[in-house]
C-alpha cells in the first residue's frame, strides 16, 4: 500500500513538473506569436503605403515628374537647378 501510494505521488509529482513546464512554453510561443502577428501588422501597413506611391507613380504624371525632379535632380531644357546644403 506504501509504495502504492508513493508511485502514485511520483506519478503525480512528475505531470505536474511537465505541466508547469508545458504552461511556460505555451506562454513564449503566445508571446513570439504576438510580436509576430505585430510585425505583420508593421508590414501590412508598409504594403499598403508602398502600393499607394506605386499607384501614383503609374497613373500620376506630375507626381512621376517631381519625384524624378527631386531625386534625381532632373530639369527641363532651359531651367537650371540650384541646391542648397542645410
């Protein structure tokens, strides 16, 4: 009956050892999957502005016309660019 009573406390000892440690677990998977579904968000939000200015840049003349002006310093015959350091 002892020892009965001992397996089953050992039994009952070790799931609970495997419980605690499986909760924990649980609890970083939940958190890496929250910071995950976070940078998706991030991302999703990034697509979305990236989509817009590819739209623009397909479909908008003057708005192709001044990012080539800006970033590339481009001008029209007879107009002259002056830059200005900050």
């Amino acid at each position: 009956m002892l020892v009965s009573a001992l397996a089953c406390l050992g039994v009952l000892g070790l799931l609970g050892a495997v419980l605690i440690q499986t909760r924990a677990e649980y609890a970083q998977v939940q958190q890496v999957e929250a910071e995950a579904r976070q940078r998706l968000a991030e991302m999703q939000a990034r697509l979305a502005e990236q989509e817009v200015v590819l739209d623009r840049l397909r479909n908008d003349p003057a708005y192709v016309e001044r990012v080539i002006r800006s970033r590339l310093g481009y001008a029209k015959p007879e107009e002259f660019v002056f830059r200005f350091s900050d």
